[in-house]
C-alpha cells in the first residue's frame, strides 16, 4: 500500500522566487535555504508524490463560486498571475489515480469534497512546487481549503479533511511514496491597514505548539483572535492545521523562521516526522 513518508510547512508568499521586494539579502537567502532543504528530504525520503495544502487569492475562486474545500483530479497548469512572480508556466504532473481515491475515500467519510478535472494553481501551490520539487520530477496533488472569503473552512473541519486524506494514501492499493506540503502564513495582512506588520511572537507561539503537538490548541485558536492579533493572511494555518491531521501523531521540528516586514509575512518552515 501507500506510505506517508514525510510532511512540511511553510509560506507561500508571491517574493519568494524572485526576491527585490526590499528585503535584506540574508532574509532572501534564508528562505532559499529553508525550501532547499525542504526539497533535499523529499529527495531523501524518497517520495514520488507531493499533496500540496494551498488557498486560492481570487485567481479560480471569486464570487461567482468559492468551494469550502477541493482537490485537482485532472490537469494542473500554472496561473497566469503566478507566472509573472518567475515561475515556470510548465504543467505540474498530478497523481491523478490517487487524488481520485482521495475524492471518493472522502465522499465515504463525509467529505464534501468540490473537484476540478483542469486547474490553473495559484502561487499557494505554483511556489512551493517551483522551490522544492520541480527539480524532483514528482508529482504533486494540489488541495485547496477556502481560508480566504468568509465564511471560512472551520479548523476542525480543516483537520478532519485532513484524517481522510491519510485514511485514503493508508488504503490506496498502490505503492507511493507521499509527503505533504501545508503552505501559508503565518502573520500578515493583506490589502488593509496593518499590510506590512509582523507578529513575531505570534508566529513563534505557533510553531512552538507545532513542535509540541498541540493540534487541539491549534484547532481551539478563534478566527477572530487570529485575525486580530495575525491578520487576515494568519488564516491560512488552517492549511497547517489540514496536513497535521494527514500526518497525526508526528513530530514536528522547526527549520527556520524569519520576520520579513518587507514580503509582509512572517515566514515559518518545519518537518513533520512520521511517529516512529
């Protein structure tokens, strides 16, 4: 059967690619670094698929309809907007079989799962493929949770979406090897007052009960104090808190985080480790 072999957190913020947004060189280098080495265990670990955990910034999902939850089934371009952040306008291969397995083992738990046969990513799934897979030749299923448009995904909700996706990849037939990318945050505001404020010690509490395993706490957090004390941006933890329910029970370490005022984001990387 498949194995979930590995799991990783991290920003997906649009400066990471090209930098030149004002920020200090080392600030550029050390988000490159992180996501370098984001890609060198994937390589280590020896996956063959990616689920990568993303949220859509009004590219596929505006008014006319926004799916509180979806995964791509079919294929997966870049969006024109990411490709102007210098990322690669190449097709992103999708595990197609899998993700339909996933689509269908979610329906029988309750999931209700919106599915896309053709999707244009957006920079929350484009980036962290371009900076830590590409490379890597792997395939990559793109999930989206809505932590953008009130009413948002509830946390909860966002975790059990992710219990189903690990019950479909321990009862998929096949033999990949599957690690997971939760993308997003941590602190910033977007396109209001406070863009360009960083919480600093917001976002290390947070990583801080990622590292402890307080996906209880994480969930318990109220939107509305996250919104207040995080931004609006912070929201997307839910997508954090969505690839800790694929890998519940792992242990979590800290790669790296900086506080880039300049890319409006405070920018937090970490491992989840199988339990042994």
């Amino acid at each position: 059967m498949a194995e979930l072999i590995g799991g990783f957190l991290m920003p997906h913020v649009p400066s990471i690619p090209t930098g030149g947004y004002g920020e200090e060189p080392w600030q550029k280098e050390a988000s490159d670094k992180a996501f370098a080495f984001i890609s060198q265990r994937v390589e280590e670990l020896g996956a063959d698929t990616v689920i990568i955990i993303g949220d859509d910034h009004y590219e596929n999902f505006g008014p006319h309809c926004i799916p509180s939850c979806l995964i791509a089934t079919g294929d997966v371009g870049v969006s024109a907007h990411a490709q102007t952040l210098g990322l690669a306008g190449d097709a992103i291969p999708n595990n197609e079989p899998l993700a339909q397995h996933i689509l269908e083992t979610g329906y029988k738990e309750g999931i209700d799962w919106s599915f896309a046969k053709a999707l244009d990513v957006d920079h929350s799934v484009a980036i962290p493929y371009h900076m830590s897979l590409k490379r890597l030749g792997v395939k990559a299923i793109p999930i989206y949770l809505n932590c953008v448009v009130e009413p948002l995904i509830r946390s909860r909700r966002a975790y059990e979406i992710g219990r189903s996706i690990r019950h479909a990849v321990e009862s998929w037939s096949g033999t990949e090897r599957v690690a997971v990318f939760g993308t997003g945050g941590i602190s910033h505001w977007v396109g209001g007052p406070g863009m360009g404020v960083v919480n600093e010690a917001f976002d290390r509490k947070i990583l801080e009960m990622v590292e402890q395993g307080d996906i209880d706490g994480l969930i318990a957090l109220p939107d509305e104090m996250v919104l207040e004390k995080a931004g609006n941006g912070a929201l997307e933890i839910k997508n954090w808190i969505c690839a800790l329910g694929i890998m519940e029970g792992a242990k979590a370490e800290t790669i790296a985080y900086e506080p880039i005022p300049t890319w409006v984001t405070g920018c937090g990387f970490a491992e989840l480790k199988p339990a042994a």
